[in-house]
C-alpha cells in the first residue's frame, strides 16, 4: 500500500508538472510574428508566386511551341541514315562449264572465285518537300495561332481573376479584424457595466438580477470575442493562400477600407468593359481557331503534291563503294471517303456560327456585370453614410443609459440594449465598407483594369 501511494504521489507530481504554465510556455515553440503587408504588396505577392497563373504561364509557353511545330512542319524535312552490316561470307564463286561460250570456251569447267568482306557500309540522305498542302499547313499554322493568343488571353483573364481574389481575401481580414475591435470593445463596455452592477448590489441599490444580467452579457461578449478572433485566423490563412504564402505565418494588413468614389459615367465604363476585357480576346481567339479548323477540314477534299528526294553511298570493306540518287513527285488525290470530309466541314460551320452566338452572349454577360457592380457601389455608399449616423446616435445613447444607471434612474437592462445596439451599429458599418470596397473590386474586374 505504501508503494501505490509513492507512486501515486510521483504520477500526481509529473501531472501537476506537466501542466505548469511556466513548463508549458518553456516547451511551446514560439508563435510566428506577424507580417504587416499592404494591398499593392499582396496583389504583387500574388502575381509572382499563385500556382494558378504558372499554370496559366505554361499553357502560353505550350501554345508557343505548337506553333513552332506548325511552322516548322513547312520547311521539309531531311533524314539521314548509317548502316552497317556484317555478314558470315568471306568468299563467293561460282562454275562456269565447258564450252559455255562455244567450242573450247571455255575448254575445260572453271571456278571463278571472287573474295568478298564481311563489312557492308551505307549511308542515305533523304528530303521530302511539301509543294501543295492543300491548305492543310496553312491552316495548321493559324489554328496555332489562335491557340497562342488564346492563351496570352486566358493567362491575362487569370491575372485579373487572382488579383480579384486577392483584394476580396485582403477585405476578409480587415473585416475580420474590424470585428475582433468591436467584439474587444464590446467585452469591455461588459465588464464595465458589471463593475458597476456589482458596485451597486454591494451598495444595496440594485438587486442581484442586475448582477447576474451584466455577468450573462459579458459571458456572452467573452464568446463573441473568441468567435472574432477566429474570424481573423481563418481571414489570414485564406488571404495566405491566394498569395501562395505559407498559412502559418500570420498577416496584418496595413491598409483600411475607405469609400472611393468613382467618377467616370456608367457608360463609359460599360464600353470600356466591352473593349478591354481579356475574355473578349480570349473569345475571338476561339473564333479564329473555328475559321482555321473550318479551313482544315476544306482542305481535307483537296489534292496533296509532295518533292521527294534522296542520295545513297554503299560500300564494302575492300574499298567499293556504289553511289545513287533519286527524284520523285508525288500527288495524292482524294477520290471517295464515304462523306467524311463534308461532315467535318459542317461540324466547323457550325461551332462557328455557336460562337458567334457565344460572343453576343459574353458581351451581354460583361455589361451586366458592370451594371450590377454600380448598383451595388452605389447601395453600398449609401449604406456606409447611415451607418455613420447610426453609430453616432448608438453612442450617445450608450453613453446616456450609462450615465443613467450610475445615477440609479435607468436599469442595467438599458445599459445591454445600448451596447447591443452600437455593437450592431459598429458591425453595420464594417459590412457595409465591405460590401462597397467588393464591390469596386468587382467593378474593375468588370471593366478590365483600374476605375477612377
């Protein structure tokens, strides 16, 4: 029994160690310092380093390439080849019988004895030019084109898509931390208000319910506090994530959300949306690849006439060596192919007159997008300035309810409804600065750059 109680006491001690503050703060590793960042160093962080652009990045040097391929594919091309043999006959010969050639020619049978080496060389070189494609090059080359500027105008559309990903994710965090300084200022007009509740119990000018009201409110802050302090973590670690930053390393930024007015017309905007933004390039380049496949699959019902040439050298180890060349021209002529090639043909008409189809949809799409995003600048602004207003008469009347309750003519149950009301007042305005900022984001996405 006397050995389970020491080692009873010894478990209790490692436990109580183990959960010792000091032993605890020596044992964790040191949390990450903040990184302060701004709004122009986190779209540039975002441009160098989001896996979204590289990817992006690679299909432009991709389309490059196959465009190299189709050029190429003009120019011929020439072939080389070496040989080598080596065979297991060192000798030939052969019997030529008596008079072959006549009376005594030859007089007797003869053997005729030739040595041969067993090492056989040869080397050929061959060219073959495309003199008429048909248009099947031609049209090669321009569907490679396309692809190029295709993809120069995806890699554009995702610059802005990132760099609109970046500036919503950098919001987050300011609202993120615009409500942790709330959900602080709402603890501590709590414990102010219970600092005063338990004043006046212990005074005897209260009864204990206020006391216990004020304790519940503060309670409640407390939760709203952690649930803020969250809200920024998470905030951070996503606008860690658009700019390909590790997501232990916290961010403050340095900026705060103001209204900017935008002062360019609506309809300039709308025209400026309609001329610039990247998804039209990108949507014409589509076009483009269309009437190149259309003209391919032309190209499929007409002749093809190709140069052909070549040169050879043989040679054997004794020293004889052969030489040799050849020319050709060839044409191929389609005659029957069941009706494939003008099925292929008004498979390309078709995607082609789908996007044009297309096109006037995406035009239709970006004007709506431009329009959309005034309304809700403007809704946004409004919002703003009466969330001004409403803060300031929530402070005033927080402060007269305080002011009540010290002189015990108001009730603590004023005092709550004060603070909930500014808090609700505070948080409005957050939001509604959100919401105005997005939304001019959102506008200059719309419109394909910067809006003044």
């Amino acid at each position: 029994m006397k050995a389970l109680a020491t080692k009873g006491c010894l478990v209790l001690c490692l436990v109580v160690l183990a959960s010792s503050p000091a032993l605890s703060a020596q044992t964790a590793p040191p949390a990450p310092e903040a990184r302060s960042i701004t709004l122009s160093q986190a779209l540039l962080s975002a441009l160098q380093n989001n896996l979204a652009l590289r990817v992006a990045f690679f299909e432009v040097q991709v389309a490059r390439a196959q465009l190299q391929q189709a050029l190429a594919a003009k120019g011929g091309a020439v072939t080389g080849t070496l040989g080598y043999t080596r065979t297991s006959e060192r000798a030939t010969s052969f019997v030529i019988p008596a008079n072959t050639f006549g009376p005594g020619l030859p007089p007797v049978e003869t053997t005729i004895t030739f040595p041969v080496s067993p090492d056989v060389y040869v080397v050929n070189l061959g060219y073959q030019y495309p003199i008429y494609s048909g248009g099947r090059l031609e049209a090669q080359i321009a569907l490679a084109r396309a692809g190029v500027k295709g993809a120069e105008a995806a890699l554009e559309r995702t610059k802005q898509e990132v760099a609109l990903q970046t500036k919503l994710a950098y919001f987050q965090v300011l609202v993120a931390q615009a409500a942790l300084q709330v959900a602080q200022q709402n603890v501590a007009q709590a414990e102010e208000t219970l600092r005063i509740a338990q004043a006046r119990v212990r005074a005897g000018t209260s009864p204990r319910f206020d006391e216990i009201q004020a304790e519940v409110n503060l309670a409640n802050a407390r939760q709203a506090l952690v649930r803020a302090r969250n809200g920024v973590a998470v905030a951070t670690q996503g606008l860690a994530a658009v700019l390909a930053l590790p997501l232990d390393v916290p961010l403050r930024p340095q900026e705060t959300m103001e209204v900017v007015p935008v002062t360019a017309p609506l309809a300039d905007l709308v025209a400026r949306g309609l001329r610039e933004r990247p998804e039209l390039a990108e949507h014409r380049a589509k076009v483009e690849a269309a009437e190149a496949a259309l003209a391919l699959a032309r190209a499929g019902g007409r002749p093809v006439v190709g140069l052909s040439g070549g040169f050879s050298l043989d040679g054997i180890g004794t020293g004889g060596v052969t030489l040799g060349w050849s020319i050709g021209l060839a044409a191929t002529f389609p005659l029957f192919d069941g009706g494939v090639t003008a099925a292929k043909i008004r498979e390309a008409e078709l995607r082609l007159e789908q996007l044009k189809v297309v096109q006037a949809q995406l035009r239709q799409s970006i004007e709506l997008q431009v329009r959309q995003a005034m309304l809700n600048l403007g809704a946004a602004a409004e919002e703003v300035a009466t969330a001004r207003a409403a803060i300031e008469q929530a402070r005033e009347a927080l402060r007269i309810a305080q002011v009540r309750f010290r002189e015990g003519v108001g009730t603590n149950l004023e005092v709550i409804s004060a603070q909930a009301a500014l808090a609700q007042a505070e948080g409005a305005r957050v939001q509604a600065l959100f919401s105005y900022n997005t939304a001019r984001a959102q506008l200059e996405r719309a419109v394909g750059g910067p809006v003044q």
